[in-house]
C-alpha cells in the first residue's frame, strides 16, 4: 500500500491521520503495515481524509493486473468499468 507515501507527500503525520478517522496510532500502523489488511470501510475512510480515491492507497498497477496485498493473488483490472 502506498499510504505512507501519501502521508509524506500530503505533509500529513499517521498520528494526525489517526486522530481525523478515530483510530490510535498504533492501531493505524498495523491496519496499514506490509501484513496490515484493513477493512474497505476503513480504507475509504483513509482515502476521504487524505483526499484521494481508494485506488490510489495501492501500489499502480503492471499492465492491467495488481496484486492482492493479502494473499499476492494476481487481480486483473477492467478499465471499462
């Protein structure tokens, strides 16, 4: 996931971003830590306080597949939809 890279680049600490979507701070680093697998209700909520789409909390996809950041199941995705 590429939530730290987007707290970086918005200036925004973990703990400012724990305290806007009520969480803890240590809470927030293992939802989103490499073996983190938070819900998608709280990664919408990360995604609205950091003003970016969900999409974007994940690594860019490689010709069209990305990968699960659970189980590393190769996803396709579908630009028509």
């Amino acid at each position: 996931m590429r939530i730290k890279e987007i707290l970086r680049e918005k200036g925004i600490t973990a703990k400012e971003l724990a305290s806007t979507i009520g969480m803890t701070e240590t809470g927030l680093s293992i939802a989103i830590s490499e073996n983190g697998n938070p819900p998608l209700k709280r990664l919408e909520q990360i995604a609205t306080a950091l003003g970016v789409p969900v999409t974007d909390l994940f690594d860019k996809p490689t010709n069209g597949v990305i990968h699960c950041p659970n189980c590393g199941k190769e996803i396709k995705l579908n630009p028509e939809v």
